[in-house]
C-alpha cells in the first residue's frame, strides 16, 4: 500500500535519524507553495555520512515501494537532494545548510524537528 505523502516524509524522518543525521525537520509546504507538499532537511557530519544517509532513505523507501523519482548532489555530496514529487529531501553538509538556509526561505511554512 503506498503511504500518504506525510507517512513518507516521516518515513524519511525515520531513516536519516536511523543514520545518524541531525538537527532533521520536516517543513509542511502545502499552504504555502505547490512545488512538494513537505521538504525533509537534516545535517550529516561528513561527505561519507551525506551519502549513507541518502542511500539508508533510499533503500528503505523502495522497501516501501516509494521509488526515488529524481536525485542530485551524489557526486560532491555537500548536498544530496532526493524528489519523490510530493516530499523532497534534502540531506546537508553544516556549511551548506548554513548557506542555502532552506528553513528560513519557507519561513512561512510549519515546522517539525526530529532528533538532535
């Protein structure tokens, strides 16, 4: 049975704390854009990390049948982004996310933190 997008962005919530991520949020975009319904951000400590990270919520989302639609930032793995259309996520180097600054763009939208 395929999950509800917020069953998957929590899912992926799940996932990235599985492999350590921090300082992990989930943001509810429906109210204030139609580009995803939720974004997934969290923070892994290295390159090697961002990458475990990405594969963990890879790999168990296919579990559940929820296959990657699009992914970027493999190759300099400062920051992956993975699309599954409704959830996107976002998987950062601190320097990154402190330079994107996601949440403070949608500032607007509820956030969830999950984790350290």
């Amino acid at each position: 049975m395929a999950l509800s997008p917020r069953q998957l962005a929590l899912r992926a919530v799940e996932l990235a704390v599985g492999k350590k991520a921090e300082d992990v949020v989930l943001i509810d975009l429906r109210r204030v854009t139609n580009i995803a319904d939720y974004f997934v951000i969290c923070t892994a400590r290295s390159d090697v990390q961002v990458g475990a990270v990405a594969d963990g919520i890879v790999e168990g989302l296919a579990a559940a049948k929820h296959k990657v639609w699009h992914a970027e930032g493999y190759q300099v793995r400062s920051w992956i982004l993975l699309d599954y259309v409704e959830v996107v996520v976002h998987i950062f180097l601190p320097e990154a996310r402190d330079y994107y600054a996601l949440e403070r763009l949608w500032g607007d939208a509820p956030v969830e933190s999950f984790g350290e």
